[in-house]
C-alpha cells in the first residue's frame, strides 16, 4: 500500500495499519532515511521527483523488500537497529540509490 492509499482511505484505519509498515514508527524512520539521503545527495528537482518514488513504494507488510527485515515472523513489525538498517537499504536498492551486492553492512543510511 502506498502512502498515497493510506491518505486517500482514512476512513480504513485500523486496516491500513494493520497491512502497512508506514503507518508505524518503524516504517516512518526507513523513509525519513531513504528521504534524508535523497535531499542530501540530489539537486532539488530531482530530488522532488526522488521523493514521488517513496511516496508511491509499496509499504505493505507483504512486499518482499520488507519481509525478513522490518516484517518478522507472523507479520510482525521489527524495530532494532539491524533491522531498520537492512530494510533501508533494500529500498534504497529498489529506488536505484544502492548496489544490490555492495558491502554496506554496518553503514547506517
């Protein structure tokens, strides 16, 4: 689910929180990241068309970029530091900002 989706179906709260990561504090931080590094890193311009791209990313607990990172066993949403990190940089990689492969382990975005 989008952010788009979840501002346009407010009247399904409780659903929407209980699909979607960005509705939790945990999935605000992977985008405040992913967003801190793309207004750090970009001109304005591209940085606003950047920002488009996180706003439409598919923050439901059932993406694939989530599961075993932020979205643990029984859709349950993690929130350590390892966690945080990894799912950061999977959407990093999914938006282009990152090498799938590269050894950024222990480097916070």
């Amino acid at each position: 689910m989008s952010i788009e989706k979840c501002l346009q179906n407010q009247d399904d709260t409780p659903s929407i929180r209980t699909n979607s990561v960005i509705t939790s504090g945990t999935g605000i931080i992977v985008a405040a990241r992913v967003g801190g590094f793309i207004l750090k890193n970009l001109p304005i311009e591209q940085a606003r068309i950047a920002l488009r791209n996180i706003f439409h990313l598919d923050w439901s607990r059932k993406n694939e970029l989530f599961q075993g990172t932020i979205i643990g066993p029984e859709e349950k949403i993690l929130n350590s530091r390892d966690a945080i990190n990894s799912a950061t940089k999977m959407v990093m990689i999914e938006l282009g900002y990152l090498e799938q492969g590269k050894n950024q382990e222990n480097r916070e975005v």
